[in-house]
C-alpha cells in the first residue's frame, strides 16, 4: 500500500500520491500543506424579549424560533 508523499503524513494515498485529506486540499487550495483557519462563531443572544440564551437561528434561541415559524404558518394558512 502506498503512503501519502506529505512529510510526516502516513495515510494511504488516493490519488496523485496523496492521501484523502492533502489531496481534498490540493484541489481547493492548489496547495496541500495550505490549512484554512476556522472561522470565529459570534455569540449573540436570542432576540426575544427577556431571553437570555445565544441564538442559533435567525436570531432566535431554538425554543422561539421554533414559536416564530409555527405562529408565521398558522398566518399564511
């Protein structure tokens, strides 16, 4: 079995003599040893009036946006 070309990589190749990973950076980045540095998640708090807990979507905790969504259909229907 062959070995990725990457210095201290012992990870079986996938191709173009590189394994999975090197090679996944190969292709976005044209170079293998190129490490993008994972981006800051920015806290914020739930937008509800009185809710203290860090949002996830759309500005709203889980519990209220999940109020938000169900009460925006029942509008539509």
């Amino acid at each position: 079995m062959n070995i990725c070309i990457v210095e201290d990589c012992a990870r079986p190749v996938k191709a173009k003599q590189l394994c999975a990973m090197h090679h996944q950076r190969m292709l976005r980045h044209g170079d293998p040893l190129t490490v993008r540095p994972a981006k800051e998640k920015k806290r914020e708090t739930c937008k509800w009036i009185h809710c203290t807990k860090d949002s996830v979507t759309k500005g709203y905790c889980s519990k209220h946006y999940y109020i938000q969504r169900v009460s925006a259909s029942r509008q539509e229907q």
